[in-house]
C-alpha cells in the first residue's frame, strides 16, 4: 500500500510539475513582449528568477521606489499583453 501511495504522489507531483512549468512559459512569452526594457527586467526577475525588490533595485542601479514604480507600470504593460493572449 505504501509504494501504491507514494506512486500516485510521485505521479501527481509530475501533473503538478508538468502544469507549473506550462504556466511559466506562457509568463516567460508574454514577458518578453512587454516592450519597456525597465519593465520587462524586472518582470524577469521578480516572477521567473524570483529576486526580492532591493537586488533588482541594486542591479537596475536605481532606489527601491523607483523600481516599484516601474513594477506597477511594468504590470499594466503585462496585463495588456497577457489578458490578450488569452482572448486569442
């Protein structure tokens, strides 16, 4: 019973693997249409590399604030893109 068990988590995980990493790529293809270089790094970064907010602000060599108003920006630009994408 206990390898029957650890089958059907073993196969569930591989469902679950296989559903996250089809999400990504859908993610991955429409970050790379946001055309804003700023905005698609940090999409990059934050939702595919999962860095925290001050490294991206050190990398983008501007302060914290400026990166969360490019993040906001940068999500208006996905969202056009993305929820379109989705339509079609």
């Amino acid at each position: 019973a206990a390898v029957v068990n650890m089958q059907e988590q073993s196969e569930k995980l591989g469902d679950n693997l296989a559903e996250y990493l089809a999400a990504r790529e859908k993610i991955k293809a429409a970050i790379s249409q946001v055309t804003d270089e700023n905005e698609r790094l940090i999409l990059e970064s934050r939702y595919l590399n999962f860095k925290s907010w001050r490294y991206i602000a050190k990398l983008m060599n501007v302060k914290l604030a400026r990166v969360y108003q490019l993040h906001n920006q940068a999500l208006e630009s996905f969202e056009k893109i993305f929820c379109h994408s989705k339509l079609e």
